[in-house]
C-alpha cells in the first residue's frame, strides 16, 4: 500500500474568500495563479482565491488535475 500524497489544499483566507493551495511545480504564474511559497506544508507551489461559486470551473478543474497527475 502507497501512502497518499498531498497535492492540493483548501483554506479559509478571509471570512469571504477560500485559497486552493497546488503542487504544480515550475508552472508559471498568472493574475489568477499566483505563486504560495508559504501557503501549506511547503509542497504547495501555487493558489487560487476563490470568492464564489462561480470561481471553481474549468480552468481551477485542469489546475486540480494536473496537481493530481503530478504526484503520482
């Protein structure tokens, strides 16, 4: 049996607005990713602000899977 790794996180930032912290490695940042150097247990290399429902679509999907293909 393997151990699970981490490569994702989800924290309460503001009483309005959760970070996903993501272990993506050397992917480059943008205005929405940006980098999380101590966001975690220092695994996580990246973070999304999300501040509704709306937030949590495509884009964050594609992030979340390549984070969990990434740790395998």
């Amino acid at each position: 049996m393997t151990s699970p790794k981490q490569f994702a996180l989800v924290k309460a930032s503001t009483a309005s607005r959760v970070d996903v912290g993501l272990k993506l490695g050397d992917l480059p940042t943008s205005p929405r990713l940006e980098e999380a150097a101590t966001f975690g247990s220092g695994s996580i290399t990246h973070k999304v602000a999300l501040a509704c429902l709306a937030d949590v679509d495509g884009e964050l999907q594609s992030w979340l899977a390549a984070a969990y293909a990434g740790v395998g």
